[in-house]
C-alpha cells in the first residue's frame, strides 16, 4: 500500500542533481523578483522551508506578492473539471525566472526595428507572423532522375 504522506512520491522530483549537491549558489539569492514576474516553480530539496507542494512542481505562475525571504505564486492547478487559481507562498531558492516570454520580446524588439525602417522608407510592412506556405509549383527534371515503376511485389508461397 502507498503512504499517504505530504511528500509521497516525491523520491526524485526533489533530489538535487547529479553534481549540483551541497550548498546553494549566492546568484540564487541576489535575483530580483517584482510583482507580474513570470516564474518557474521548481522545489529544491536542500531547502525545506518554503517548499512547494509536490504539485506544482514545474508549472508556471505570476509573482503577486514580495516578503523579505519569499514570493506569492498564482498559479493554474486543474481540479476536476474546473481550472483554479491558486495562491501559494514559495521562498526564492524553489523559483526562477521563466524563459516563456523570451521569444516574444524578442520578436517585439525586432517588429519595432522593423516599423522604424519602414517608417524611414515609407513602405508598409508584414509584421504578423506567416504559417509555413506551401511548396512553389515547379517542373521535376526527369534528365538523370527517370521515373520508376512502382508495384506490389507478387506472393509467393514457400511451404
């Protein structure tokens, strides 16, 4: 039978890393966290204190509270049929910095170079991102390429 324990099942998601063990780097702590930042939830188990339940580990919430050695996480958690926002107090070593918005900023940054030059020129230009578009219609050589026939190898019975 399983136990019903706060942490079961947890054995390796709060294992710390292959090589990663021991103390805490100091970069963990100098990070800044303002309220709207976009974090990652992921439980270190070097640090008990402040932990995040076994089920967000990995998801993503939005900072809507700063204390001295913590953070308030809104974060989605599915229960039944319903999608919940929930509020949860982690301390700074089970959070980081998500990547998710990276590429958009990104893509903001480089639309607006885009919107100068185009400004400058007097053109108008696509900003909005394209599907893949299919292939051009073209001619298929047949000089070194010759066609074969394509056919279903006979059946034979060995007995």
């Amino acid at each position: 039978t399983n136990t019903k324990g706060y942490r079961r099942g947890t054995r390796y998601m709060f294992s710390r890393q292959f090589r990663k063990k021991g103390t805490i780097a100091l970069s963990t702590y100098m990070k800044c966290y303002k309220r709207g930042d976009i974090v990652d939830i992921k439980g270190n188990g070097a640090v008990q204190k402040g932990m995040p339940y076994k089920a967000y580990h990995g998801r993503t919430g939005r900072i809507y509270n700063v204390t001295q050695h913590a953070v308030g996480v809104i974060v989605n958690k599915r229960v039944k049929g319903k999608i919940l926002a929930k509020r949860i107090n982690l301390r700074v070593e089970h959070i980081k910095h998500s990547n998710c918005r990276l590429d958009f900023l990104k893509r903001v940054e480089e639309n607006n170079q885009k919107k100068l030059e185009a400004r400058e020129k007097g053109v108008r230009f696509q900003l909005k991102r394209q599907p893949k578009q299919p292939q051009e219609a073209h001619f298929v050589s047949t000089k070194f390429n010759k066609p074969e026939l394509v056919e279903p190898i006979p059946y034979e019975f060995i007995a």
